[in-house]
C-alpha cells in the first residue's frame, strides 16, 4: 500500500470512528519482546555495563561475574584434553610402529614364528589402549565445551536489541541460580493489550482493522487485532485482545495509556 493509499485509508477509518454507535476501549501498550534474564549460577557480580533506561543492541554485554573459582576449573578441563590427545598419539604412533616392524618381518624369509605372534600380542594390547585413549578423549572434549558453556555465561550478554528497564543487580551483590539480574523491552515490537467484555466480542475478529490512539501524544493510526485470548481467570468473564500497530518514529513506548475503537 503507498504511502497516500495508507494515509486515505488511515484518515476513513478515523472519520468513520466518530460515529456515535462505535465502541471506545481502553488499553495499554506492550512490548511483544521483552526479555527476564536470569543467573544460571551462584557468583558475585564483578562489573555491569549498563544501566537503566540503556538501548542495547543483541550481543551486547550487560554484566560479568566473579570467574577465579571457574576459571581454575576450565583450565583443568583444557589441561586434561590436552594430556589425553598427548596419551593418543603416543599409542598412535606405537601401534604404527609395531606394524611397520610386522610388516619387515613378514617380508623376509625364515622369520621364527614366535617372533610375529610376539608382535601380534603387542599390537593386540597396544590398539585396546588405543581404543581406551580415543573415549579419553572425547570424555575430556565433552568436559571442556561445558567449561566453556559455563565461562560464557559469566559475561551475560544481550539475547535481542532493547531497552533496559529493570536491573536488580549492582557490583559486589550475589547472585542465585534463576534470580532475575535485568529485563530488557523491545520498544520497536508494539501491541496494544485490551480487556474485552463477552458482550461485544462478537464484533471483533482477528485480522479486523481498527482505529488507535494514544492520547498523551495525540498520535492516532490503524491497527490490527492480532489475537483474541480467554483470559486465565474465568470468574472475571473477560477476553483479552492484542491490537499490533506500526509506531514509525513517534515515541510510543510500553506502558502508555491508548484506546482502541470498535465500529457498530
């Protein structure tokens, strides 16, 4: 649709908004984002990076936890990854060996029997250690990616772009395993939340095109409804509805008061 189009059409349904029959409803706005990030382990904050009010973008750092007691395991973990692929190619190169001698063995004539079935016993015992080396291995790689999972999520960073609207942590707090540390809102991401009675909800539907407003910065436009949803507590004999709308640059932001209109 071009911008003039949008513009004609955005104007009629305001216009025809006016009539007396239409329904005014009240609601509020929302992010359609918003993002509760949580500690999953038991520190002490060493540094945040941010603080109220700051846009973030996606990877961006927000804090970082004490790392001493972590950082000692992760080295254990990488030293024994370490020493166990040293342990493999030893037994790699021993067993390359045994069979290179086997192989000069066979190769010449008269060779005592005794000897070849000497060099098949240690080529036996040699690929079982061999075989113990390789598990050795992958056990101690498994180890050392969970120490890295883990160090990574001593730097807490961004999950998606935002606002940070909530920080429940400053330097030197402590922190429990699944304690909210920061909650971050999508401002660009926008719906309206709307209580409706069970009275007019035959006069909604979902993908319907309504009026909107939000009157403290006297911005109107259409919206859609998104969605229609019983709520949770049946005794209240309400339905919510989620009208999307598109805020382009004005500066609507969640929590704001708005009204939405539902034609006759």
């Amino acid at each position: 649709m071009s911008s003039l189009k949008k513009l004609l059409f955005v104007t009629f349904l305001l216009i025809s908004s006016l009539s007396a029959g239409n329904i005014v409803l009240t609601g509020t706005v929302v992010s359609n984002g918003q993002k509760m990030i949580g500690s999953r382990y038991m520190g002490y904050i060493k540094k945040v990076f941010v603080k109220l009010g700051d846009k973030v973008k996606r990877e961006d750092e927000l804090y970082e936890m004490e790392s001493a007691e972590f950082d000692i395991m992760k080295s254990q973990a990488d030293l024994m990854l370490e020493q166990s692929k040293i342990v493999l190619e030893f037994w790699r190169k021993r067993l390359k060996n045994i069979n290179k001698k086997k192989n000069r063995l066979k190769e010449r004539n008269k060779i005592p029997l005794m000897d070849i079935d000497d060099l098949e016993a240690q080529a036996e015992n040699v690929s079982a250690m061999l075989d113990s080396a390789q598990v050795m291995v992958k056990q101690a790689s498994i180890k050392a990616k969970q120490m890295a999972t883990i160090f990574n999520y001593l730097k807490m960073k961004a999950p998606s772009d935002g606002v940070v609207v909530q920080k429940n942590i400053k330097v030197g707090d402590m922190v429990m395993p699944g304690m909210l540390t920061i909650m971050i809102v999508d401002t660009e991401n926008l719906e309206i939340d709307v209580s409706l009675s069970e009275s007019i909800i035959g006069k909604v539907k979902e993908g319907q095109k309504i009026p909107v407003k939000i009157p403290s910065i006297d911005y109107s436009t259409v919206g859609t409804i998104h969605a229609i949803i019983p709520d949770a507590n049946p005794m209240t004999h309400k339905i919510k509805m989620r009208v999307s709308f598109d805020k382009g640059d004005s500066n609507v932001f969640p929590g704001m008061y708005a009204k939405v209109i539902i034609p006759d």
